[in-house]
C-alpha cells in the first residue's frame, strides 16, 4: 500500500491546484452525512423497537468521537499525509455503516452504536481535518477560501443524504422506510467508500517550498496582519498557548449558540408560532422546509464567511459573529411575540450561516496564529471543543425549555430565557475573541527543534519554480 | 524560525481543463442534485405553511 504514502501524493511540478478542492468535498460531503442521521431514527424506532431517546445517542457518540479522533490522531494524519489518512477514513466511515447494516439486520442496537457511532466517528475525524489542513498548504494566499471550500462540503452532506436516504428506504423497504434500513445502510456504505475513494486518490500535497505564482511569505497588506505569523508553532506547543485557549471557548461558545437552534429547529418554529389571528400555525411540512433552508444557510455560511475572512481578517470575522449572533439572538422571541415568521427565518438562518462560519473559518485563524507546519494536527485538539457543544448545547436548550414549560410557562414563551441565555454565551466569546493576540515567539519552532518531521518544509529554500 | 519567502513562484500553468471539469462534476453534481431537492422541500415555508400575515 506504498501509493498511499505522503510521498507518492506529493504534486507534481505544474500540478493546478484547483485539481485539489474536489477531492476534499468528496471527502467531506461524505461525512456531512451525518448531520442528516435524524431522517433514520423514526424508521429505526418502527422497524426495532428502539426509543428516540436511544437513537438520538448515535448522533452524539459519532459527534463525540470525531472530536476525540480528530484530537488523537492529529499527529499521526501530519505525519503519513492526506491520501492514507482519507483511505482510512473512507474504510472507517464506510465499514461502519456495513456494521450498522447488520446490526439493524439482528436488531442489535449496540452494532449501530459500534457501527455509525464509533467507526463512523473515527471516519468523521480523519476525515474532516485531513483535507483542511492540506488546502490550507495548496491556498497560503487564500486560507479562508480554502477551508471554507472543504469545510463547505460538511454542511451540504445532509442536503444530499437526507433525501437520498428517504428515497432509499422507500425503495429498498417497498413503501415502507422501516423495512428498508440495512439495504439502504449497505447502499450508503458502498456509495460513500466510492466517493470517498475518489477524494483519496485525487488529492495531492504541494512540494516542500512551494507557493503559487506570485505569492510571498509577506503579510505587510494582509487584514489583520498583525495577528499572521509566518513561523510555526507545533501542536504540544500550541496547546500550551493562551490563545489555543481562547479559541477553544470561541469554537465551543459560537458552536453551543448555533446548536441552540439547530438542534431544535422543527419544534422550535411550531411551538412559537402556534396560530393566532393574525397568522395560521406553521405546520409540519413548513417546519420541515425551515430546517432545509437552515441546513442551505449552513453550507453557504461555510464558504462566504470564511471567504470573507480573507478580507476583513479573522479576529474581525469572529467579532462580527458574535456581535451579530447577540443581536439576533435578542430579536428572535420578538419575532415570535410579533407572530412574524418571516423575520424569525430571517434571523435563524442568519444566525446558523454564522455557525457554520464559524466552523469554516477556525483553522485559517489557527494557521494565521500557529503556522501552517502542524494546523491539521491543532485544529484536530480544537475540535474537541466542537464535541463539548454537542453535548451542552442541546443540553442547555432542551433543559431550560423544558424546566421552562414545568414553571407553567407557554411554550411559545418558553425559548425566551433560553435565547438571553446564548446572548449572554456570545458576549462572552466576543470578550475570548477580543482577547486573542499574536502568539509570543518563545513558542515559535527554532532551527535546531529536534521535533521537526524529516519532511518539513522548514528551511527549504528550493525555489518552486521547477 | 520564519517559513521560506518564496519569491520564485510557479510560472503560469497550462490547465488541464478536461480533467477539472470532471472533477468539480464529481463534487458538485451530488451537491447541487441535494440543494434543489432541500430547496424545493422548503416551498411550503413560503406558500401557504404558515397561513396569512406572516
């Protein structure tokens, strides 16, 4: 398996980086999958018996698991390269929906936990932050383009495997999604290791040294050039930098913030908008449209904010989302008081368009901070703080909405404290964000740092001209 | 210890245009199929879903 090897994918010389963006969205449409795993629970209840509240933990474990594998095996993806890292990832990701397959077969639930919660999060992990971390190389004049390019991709998986699943199910199950689910999960399994496959044995990495035309090390004009480094710092290092820190709580608060809607959007717009006189209730079919609109504002959000951050710099991008998401956060139980749905789709999406942002746009602030040399392995550590969301963000929504509704609160009220609540969690990130500066050089890597990988880039005066 | 100032870059490449179109097919014909099929489920958000004065 010698082709899988960092040095057989190197780029050769003339190789168009543009060859490069498709195989990260393979990769990571792929495992954006799982963002529309809630389609097979209502099946899955029907066809095993098994509770919602057993089947919401699936999500969680693969979401969990991505944060600890992507933090685990940070390292060892900078060391071997992007096309082992995404062939692995693909036999981790795929396998696990053949595991799942077949414990849904058994109507054994702890193989769909083994399946699409542990294999399948390993995959999510490997995957997700191996092509960021290579695009960041192929982009150094456009990191925010570039990861929100990849990064992009992991919001649109739910809009391609929500309804392929459906239909799926429907299909294999003559009707009835239920009896469809282990042919469907089979399906999924071989269709993604095709279309992951693709990504691994496209992608390429640039030669030590190497830059695109025109482009230099310098960040004199650049937005926000006080905060871009051209040294590097390595992952255990960065870890013991304030900043790591501090952009760990703003990942956590800005993605604890989005969860608040995301996870709840269905229920949420009914529940505010109950019917009155002035306006008729919002019925399952419009909820349903809202949360596909919201998965749309998502990805793009992915890709225009981190795009955006190219201009305006990242400390910049972030203060904005979180000024912003404030201010949103604020109006939404106005729009529900006023009965406006109109104006609380607008402020959602807006809100959740920020959130994938946020997402999209971390590691370009990560490589402006810590380097380029070990950014995939210090994005993976950072994601953790994505893992800790999950759990506290729904969390937080459904407990305050619930202990809300005990009080004798409405249920069209009963999101109020809750929103306060994440305007109180934006303000505090906007303090984490404001308080990110340029990393002391003390931590920088020196020419004699013995933790340099053999192959690095450091040094290297070749020019790429060949 | 400062990364290389590139100051030698690439000349200008011939594109392989046959090849990129491929590839961006690849990725964005799954993508946009998945975006007019959530575009088209989110209609009734607009069309009557939630009544008048809204």
């Amino acid at each position: 398996m010698s082709f899988l090897d960092r040095e057989h994918s190197v780029a050769p010389p003339g190789f168009n980086r543009w060859l490069v963006p498709p195989a990260a969205l393979a990769v990571h449409l792929s495992i954006g999958q799982i963002y529309a795993y809630s389609v097979f629970n209502k099946p899955l209840s029907e066809y095993g018996g098994w509770s919602l509240l057993a089947l919401g933990v699936i999500f969680q474990l693969a979401i969990a698991v991505l944060g600890a594998s992507a933090a685990i095996f940070g390292k060892w993806v900078e060391r071997v390269g992007p096309r082992r890292t995404m062939f692995t990832a693909a036999c981790f990701f795929a396998g696990g929906f053949l595991v799942a397959a077949l414990g849904v077969a058994t109507k054994q639930l702890w193989l769909v936990y083994l399946g699409n919660g542990l294999l399948g999060g390993i995959g999510l992990g490997l995957g997700y932050i191996s092509p960021v971390s290579t695009l960041i190389k192929w982009f150094p004049d456009r990191p925010g383009v570039a990861t929100g390019m990849a990064i992009m991709g992991f919001g649109g998986g739910a809009l391609i495997a929500s309804p392929l699943s459906v239909t799926l199910m429907n299909r294999f199950g003559g009707g009835v999604p239920a009896n469809g689910i282990t042919a469907t999960f089979v399906t999924l399994g071989l269709i993604y290791l095709v279309f992951m496959l693709f990504g691994a044995f496209t992608i390429r990495v640039p030669r030590p040294g190497w830059a695109p035309a025109g482009y230099t090390a310098s960040n004199a004009n650049a937005p926000g050039h006080g905060m871009i480094t051209n040294a590097n710092v390595t992952v255990d290092t960065a870890m013991r930098t304030p900043q790591f820190w501090l952009l760990f709580a703003v990942l956590f608060l800005n993605v604890t913030a989005g969860i608040g809607i995301l996870g709840q959007a269905s229920v949420m717009i009914q529940e505010m908008f109950p019917g009155g006189p002035n306006h008729a209730a919002v019925t399952a079919a419009a909820a349903a449209g809202f949360v596909g609109l919201l998965s749309l504002f998502n990805m793009g959000g992915r890709f225009l904010w981190s795009s955006l951050s190219d201009r305006l710099g990242r400390k910049t991008t972030y203060a904005v989302f979180f000024a912003l998401g404030a201010v949103l956060y604020f109006l939404i139980p106005i729009t529900g008081h006023l009965g406006s749905v109109v104006l609380f789709v607008l402020c959602a999406a807006i809100i959740i368009s920020m959130y994938g942002g946020g997402f999209a746009t971390v590691p370009a602030y990560l490589r402006d901070l810590f380097g380029t040399l070990n950014v995939g392995a210090i994005h993976g550590r950072l994601l953790l703080a994505w893992s800790a969301a999950a759990i506290v963000g729904p969390y937080l929504v459904n407990g305050l909405r619930q202990s809300q509704i005990n009080a004798g609160v409405p249920a069209a009220d009963a999101y109020d404290l809750t929103m306060h609540i994440m305007v109180g969690l934006l303000v505090l990130g906007f303090v984490c964000n404001l308080l990110v500066r340029p990393v002391d050089p003390r931590y920088h890597i020196q020419p004699t740092d013995a933790s340099l990988p053999p192959d690095s880039a450091l040094g290297a005066t070749r020019p790429s001209g060949d | 210890m400062t990364q290389p100032r590139v100051t030698d870059a690439e000349p200008p490449q011939e594109v392989p245009v046959a090849r990129l179109v491929l590839f961006w097919l690849i990725a964005g014909v799954p993508l946009a199929w998945g975006v007019v099929q959530t575009v088209l489920k989110a209609l009734p958000l607009f069309t009557g879903g939630a009544g008048p004065g809204h």
